[in-house]
C-alpha cells in the first residue's frame, strides 16, 4: 500500500534495491532495453531469459509491492475486509469514488487515520487490526 499512495505523488519511499553504481549503470543503458512498448525491465528479463528461472517468472507482469511475494494472502485479507473497506470509502466524501474499486486505499487510510490522528497516535501499539480500523474518530 505504501508504494501506491507514494508513487501516486511521485515519491519513491522504498529502500532502493541496488546501489548508486548499479544505478547509474542502469540509466546508461539504451531505452529500448529498459521499455518496449508496454513491457519494462527488458535488459533484466533478458538476462533473466539466460538463467534457470522459469519464463512464467521471467516474463510475468510487473505488480504491486507485496502481491508478488504474497498476493494469495493478500487478496483473502481485502476480500474479508471488503464490506468494511466499502464503509470506510465513505469517510471521506470528496475522495469516496476513488476509493470505490480500490478497498486496499481506503483501508490503508483508515488504519493511517487510527495509528497516527486518533487520540494522537497514543496507546494504538499492540491493538489487533480489527480494533484499529474499527476504533477511528
């Protein structure tokens, strides 16, 4: 979730996955072997091409931090918390229809909301989930 709300205003928040060397290396390389078309990381998935990874890897699209590690996971946490996610989308009524379709948002909203503005952030350690979302004024 964090990488979507950053990236929707343009701001990387993630630890860098290669050094400074590696990118610049990175941004050396010609654009047709970082984009074609529509498809990204040519140049790695080439190399990729070179290896032992299958090519349902290799040339798999590219996905959100955490659904490519865990999407399983994921998609059973926001198809249980779908009807609270849709409850939570009108809290906000200028920005509910941007949440309409998008409940990892809205719940990633509200649980900011809970943990850092509600009674300001005190005592909001070691509560479950449920309770944080549940508990927002």
């Amino acid at each position: 979730m964090v990488d979507r709300h950053s990236m929707a205003h343009g701001l990387e928040v993630r630890v860098p996955f290669l050094g400074a060397k590696h990118r610049n290396a990175a941004h050396r390389l010609p654009l047709d072997w970082r984009l074609r078309g529509s498809r990204e990381k040519i140049a790695l998935r080439a190399a990729a091409n070179l290896t032992s990874l299958p090519e349902s890897i290799v040339n798999r699209p590219k996905l959100p931090a955490g659904r490519a590690t865990s999407p399983t996971m994921i998609n059973t946490l926001l198809e249980e918390l779908e009807g609270h996610a849709r409850d939570y989308a009108n809290d906000i009524p200028s920005m509910s229809m941007m949440f309409k379709g998008q409940p990892e948002i809205s719940l990633g909203l509200r649980l900011f909301r809970s943990m850092h503005i509600t009674d300001g952030g005190l005592g909001r350690h070691g509560k479950d989930l449920m309770t944080l979302l549940e508990d927002v004024n």
